[in-house]
C-alpha cells in the first residue's frame, strides 16, 4: 500500500511526535497543519504559493463537492487532485461535520443524513457507503470515515446515539471501500468531553483496520480547558504506530498545546477565515490590522516571519488594501497566516526531535500570551 506511518520520535520532555507519512502524492512530515480548502481551493491563495509556503497536504470537503460539481464530474476530469492543479497529498472530509453544522437543514437517523442543500434546496442523502463513494472518486490521499459530531451541549444520551452511530457507520465504511492501495481511511473517535465516553470510544474506534484515527467533537463550543483535558486524555490511548489527527482545530495556542498531547494532524478554518476580517497571526500574538496605528507602520506585518508577504509589503500598504476593501488584502493576508501556521508546526518538529518541545512550548506559549498587538 502507498499509505505508511513511521513514528520518527518522540520528545522526551512531552507526549510530542514528530512522525513521517508516506502517500501516492507525496511524503507529509508531522506535526502537520493543514490548510483547508472547503470547495476544492484555499480561498485567495493559488497552488503554486502554497506550496511554497511549505504546505505538504490540503483538506477538501465532500459534503460541498458533492453538491458542486459532484463526484462525477471531478471523476472524469481524472481526480480531485488534477481537477484543483495540487499534486501534494489531499485528505477530504467525509461530510460528517456537516451533520452537526447543518442542524436546521438536515434530519439524521441510523441509516444515514438527509440534507437540504445550503445552495438550491435540493434534498441530498449522504450515509457510510456514499461517502465512501464519493471519496473514493475524488481520489483522496485520506479518507475520513463518516460520524455523528454531538454539539458541546448534548447529554450523555445523545453523545452515546452519536458514538454508536460513528462505530457502526465506520464498519459500514469498511465494508463499502474498494480502493485500499493509494488511500488511507482514518476512524473518528467522538465521546464529547466526558472522559470515560472517550476512552471507552477509543477502545471501539481504534480496534478497526484504519491507517489512522480522529479525534472528533471538539472546538465545537465547549470551554477550552475542557477542551484541552478531553484532547489529552483521549490522545495517549490511540494507536502510538498509527496518526493521530484533530479535526477542526484551532488556534496556534492551540496547536502547541495539543502537540504536546501527542497529537499529529490539524486543520483549521481559522488563518483564512480571520485573514479576511483583518486578523494578522505573528510570533508575538495577534494584530488587527485595520488599527489606525498601522496607517503609517512601513515595518514587515511580523519581522520575524519569512513569508514573501513579509519581505515586500509593509502593514501601512496592507492596512490600505483592507480599508479600501481590495481583494488583495485577504490574499496575502491569508498568504502570511498560512505562511505563519506552517512555520510553527516546523518549529515545533525541529523541537520534537531535539527533545525540546516542552521547554519550546512554554516558551512560544508565554510569547503569544503577550498584549503588545492587541486589537
């Protein structure tokens, strides 16, 4: 199979992997971010700029490619991977978050998902086996297995209705798959943050055949120590030979913390969506750039960033594109957030394999805490 995992190191200060995958499209080192690219593209960013931002791997999502163009279409323009002009490795999401995030649209029983479309109204069905389908057409690096994600407020109850459905989806998902030699299919692991729910899920989930698992259910609006305590519980208790990912976080904060969890994949909305509001992440917390005291700022938007955004264009210019409402002020504002994820998780695996991480993460930790670049 073209699929491997090989766990590098472990940092001996902290539970930090540092771990290399291998796929069809090209070899990923971890820890990895992710950017996402919802409908096929990181909004405003072209191919060739992520990858030399250093971007291993993109996420797609299934639920909108579904929707448009469709499966067939990305099929018969030979995969996702030429469709979108990336040929690093993709890993698509199956559509299950779209269970939690389309509440008011969609009705959801065992069998599956039934989904009013966001676009048209049209009435869409989505279950295991389709998911299955669908990425299997794209021709994902990494597939990720259909789940229920419970909000951060349901009770026991419903987190239970929505673990048993993840378990028997994921065998359903087991069962439909055909393409085994150029894909990976990861298991998600749901439990909320109740941890005795997670461990008994993980027990579940990771019993499966599945080159890699999922941490599910988090970021979802849950406080975020409970967050971080559900995140490094549940972590440990995955497969040590197998990824660990998860989904849908977060914040750099965030990805320090959980690295140091044992953590290997992330990806997250957040550098991009904020990129258009303005929101610039530095190595020395975050800036609004819009602030009136930019407007004659002719310094980098973070001096120690070493983004091609940073080398030509000063926070004055960029701070004029934004107020103007340019389109090219959410294109290198999104060009340097990504640059600056990027660089922290390379970071972060530099200090993995000194056996630093501990000492490192504090120390990126109480820089980030700082309030000279408050809003």
């Amino acid at each position: 199979m073209s699929y491997r995992f090989h766990l590098d190191h472990v940092c001996a200060q902290s539970g930090a992997r540092a771990a290399t995958i291998t796929t069809t499209h090209g070899t990923i080192q971890t820890p990895i971010f992710m950017p996402v690219g919802t409908q096929g593209t990181v909004k405003g960013v072209l191919p060739r700029d992520l990858k030399e931002l250093g971007a291993q791997i993109i996420l797609a999502n299934t639920y909108h490619l579904m929707l448009r163009p469709g499966a067939e279409r990305i099929r018969d323009a030979g995969g996702l991977h030429r469709f979108v002009a990336w040929d690093r490795p993709m890993l698509t999401d199956s559509g299950g978050f779209q269970v939690y995030s389309l509440a008011k649209i969609r009705k959801i029983t065992d069998e599956g998902a039934v989904f009013q479309s966001h676009i048209d109204g049209s009435r869409h069905q989505l279950n295991a086996e389709h998911a299955m389908f669908l990425q299997e057409a794209f021709g994902s690096d990494i597939m990720m297995a259909f789940d229920e994600c419970p909000p951060a407020k349901a009770d026991a109850r419903t987190i239970a209705t929505a673990m048993r459905r993840t378990t028997a989806w994921l065998d359903r998902c087991l069962a439909a798959r055909r393409r085994h030699d150029d894909c990976a299919l990861y298991g998600i692991v749901q439990g909320g943050v109740d941890h005795a729910l997670r461990s008994q899920h993980v027990a579940e989930i990771c019993q499966r055949d599945c080159e890699g698992f999922a941490i599910g259910g988090l970021s979802v609006g849950e406080p975020l120590p409970e967050m971080y305590a559900a995140c490094a519980h549940t972590a440990p208790q995955m497969p040590s030979d197998k990824a660990r990912y998860l989904m849908g976080v977060g914040t750099p904060e965030d990805l320090i913390r959980c690295i140091g969890y044992g953590i290997d994949q992330f990806d997250c909305v957040l550098p991009s969506r904020n990129a258009r509001h303005g929101v610039v992440y530095t190595w020395d917390g975050k800036l609004a750039i819009k602030n009136k005291r930019f407007f004659a700022d002719d310094s980098p938007l973070d001096p120690h960033c070493s983004c091609s955004v940073c080398a030509q264009f000063s926070r004055s210019y960029i701070r004029h594109l934004f107020i103007a409402g340019e389109l090219l002020a959410a294109t290198l504002l999104t060009t340097h957030n990504l640059a600056f994820y990027l660089q922290l998780v390379t970071a972060a695996r530099s200090a993995i394999l000194a056996d630093q991480y501990g000492t490192w993460s504090e120390a990126q930790l109480a820089r980030l805490d700082q309030k000279l670049w408050a809003a």
